[in-house]
C-alpha cells in the first residue's frame, strides 16, 4: 500500500457556547481536515485545527505548508514504511507541527486500516474507556459557576476552569465554584500563561490557604519563561503542569531536566503528531512524571488520535479531550464515542473513521 495522492479541506462548526481563555475568544471550530489516500483507494484522515496564538499555524499555512512542501516528499511512499515516512516528515521543514500532525495522523490511520488493526491497540491496548473532564470557559464568577453545574449534571466529575484574566477575579471564580460543586468533584485551573511568576505563586497559595483542593494548574507563566515555571511549582504545594512550554520534545527535556514541572500536556499539534507525542510520553516515562493528553479546539479526527495514544499508554493517566464534546455537531463518522464523561474507542482498524460529512475541499490543494 503506497501513498498516491493527499487531499486537503476544511470544515466549520459551530460551538455551543463561546470558548474564552486568557488567550482567545472562539465561536466556531475551523478545522482542516486531510485525506491521504493510498493506491489501494483506501483514505487515511489527519487534522488540524489552526491556532496561531499557540503554535504560530494559521488555515493557509498548514494549507501550503501540506500542498507545496510535505505532500510531495511523501508520495510513493509504502505506509508500512512507517519509520521512514515519520523521520522524513520530521525532515520536510521547520516548525509547521499543526501540518505535520495532520499527515501524521493520516498515515498512521492508513498503518493502522493496512494491518487491521486500531490505532489504541498499536499504542499499547491498556484500556478502550478514558476519562476526560470538561472545560469551563473563563467568565464572572457567576456564569462560570452555572457552566459548572450544568457539567456536572451532564455526567462530569472532573472540571477545568479557565482562569488567568485577573487574579483575584481568579481567586472568587474559583471559590464560587468549588462552593457550589462541593469537593467530590476535581477541579483543575489553566491560566494559560495568564501570570507572572510571583503573582502566580501568590494565587496559587491563596487557593491552598483557602482549602480549594485544586488538582492541578496548568501553564500558570509565559511558555518561554521555564524559569518561572520552575519557581512556581518549586514555591507551591499544588502541582503544576506545563502546555505551551511543552511543546515538543526538546522543549519537554529541557523541561524535565530542570524539574520545572510536575506534569506534562501532551498536544499533537503541539508535538508535530502521534510520533513524536509517543516519543514525549516515553521522555516523560523515564523521568517518572505522568502526562495528560490534552487538544486544541478540533474535531473528532484529532480527538480519536489523540485519545488512541491515551489509551495504550500508562504513563498517560490524565485527558483533557472535550473539544468534540464542545461543538454544536459531529460532522465525523465513527471514531470515538461520547457517553457522559466518558470516552469509548472503537476496535476498528486504525481510527475508525469513514466519512468526513460537509468537507470541503480546498481548491487549489
């Protein structure tokens, strides 16, 4: 089975409310959508969700980025292969990770259709159910707090809120929810490089002195500051997980090497794709941290991958994959399933995927 053509398209969908970070306000999901197609006629489909205020990757770069340089170099290529696909993937260009992840993504799905087998079997086949939270975007006090309910009365137990706006907004928003959930639900905070070192460090003691119970807070500094990333987790109590500073696996050595964090956000757009994320989780392995596997604001296709790498691996304990779960339709035939807080993988080869239903594709791709 050899790759003989790649198409790209894209797909729009609405979400079900805005999404607010302390880095953006989004109302719909635009999502480019690729299908590698092999000389068997079977399709292989990757994503990419353009973000360009996290990985610099906007729709008309991954498109170019996947039409003019990396499509080329990969067509003849045997998808059984896989080594050598992925180390010339790698090779094609510099940075670009949210187009690479979509062609990663596709030819693993190929790799996975070619040998009958599903994407979270090849990865290690631990378990077929995941756990995932659900996001509450960054809001007043009072909103949030009705976010929060609403969730949990959908099935979630595990919350996470969006903070890093203003911190001692911060410091009511989460103590209005977590008086109004009580304690059996975990609630987890994403500042999204929202404070600066000292002001993180002050917040985050005021949740503790506070008895908030947070489970964990995630990016609380600028992405470049791993210094300051090092001071938060090394002056609070609660731990402290990297997103944007773990971008790739340099970064996430660095990362490691200097202790700078408790915990790593695995991204596949961040990480350039399923290859190099595996590579992350067994970095992470080896020092002892574990890993949540987290998304950017995408389909199903990315959240199927993403959660097939979740679930073979053990060192992956903790998932942040409600993107799909945040748009107001599922334009995405098979993958994975939703039910409540849970996410249930299919034993079908590779991610199960079948049709892409309104994709568009891309004149001129």
């Amino acid at each position: 089975m050899k790759i003989s053509s790649i198409k790209i398209g894209k797909i729009s969908i609405p979400l079900k409310k805005p999404f607010k970070t302390a880095l953006r306000q989004v109302t719909s999901a635009e999502d480019i959508i690729i299908k590698v197609i092999a000389d068997s006629g079977e399709i292989g489909y990757g994503n990419a969700p353009p973000t360009a205020v996290i990985t610099g990757d906007s729709q008309d770069s991954v498109v170019a980025a996947i039409r003019d340089t990396i499509g080329p170099k990969l067509i003849g290529m045997d998808i059984d292969n896989l080594e050598g696909i992925m180390t010339l993937l790698d090779a094609s260009m510099l940075h670009n990770q949210s187009a690479k992840a979509a062609v990663d993504i596709a030819v693993y799905d190929l790799f996975g259709k070619r040998h009958g087998i599903a994407l979270y079997k090849l990865f290690g086949g631990l378990r077929s159910t995941l756990t995932t939270d659900l996001t509450i975007s960054v809001n007043d006090p009072e909103e949030m707090v009705r976010d929060s309910l609403e969730a949990i009365a959908a099935g979630y137990t595990e919350l996470k809120l969006k903070v890093g706006t203003d911190a001692d907004l911060d410091v009511k928003r989460v103590n209005a929810i977590r008086s109004a959930v009580g304690h059996s639900v975990k609630i987890r905070l994403d500042a999204n490089q929202g404070w600066t070192p000292k002001e993180a460090v002050r917040t985050i003691r005021k949740f503790e002195d506070a008895g908030l119970d947070i489970e964990l807070i995630e990016q609380p500094v600028k992405a470049h500051d791993f210094e300051g990333l090092k001071y938060v987790t090394d002056h609070v109590e609660t731990n402290i997980m990297a997103d944007e500073s773990a971008f790739g696996c340099h970064e996430v050595f660095r990362l490691l090497s200097m202790r700078a964090c408790d915990l790593i956000n695995i991204k596949l757009m961040k990480a350039g794709g399923l290859h190099n994320a595996l590579k992350i989780a067994h970095l992470a392995e080896t020092m002892g941290i574990q890993c949540m596997m987290g998304c950017m604001l995408e389909s199903k296709v990315g959240i199927t991958a993403a959660a097939s790498l979740a679930a073979g691996k053990q060192i992956i304990g903790k998932s942040d994959l409600d993107a799909a779960v945040l748009l107001a339709a599922d334009p995405v035939v098979g993958g994975v399933r939703f039910e409540k807080n849970k996410i249930l993988l299919s034993d079908a080869p590779g991610l199960g995927i079948t049709e892409i239903a309104g994709w568009q594709e891309i004149k001129g791709s």
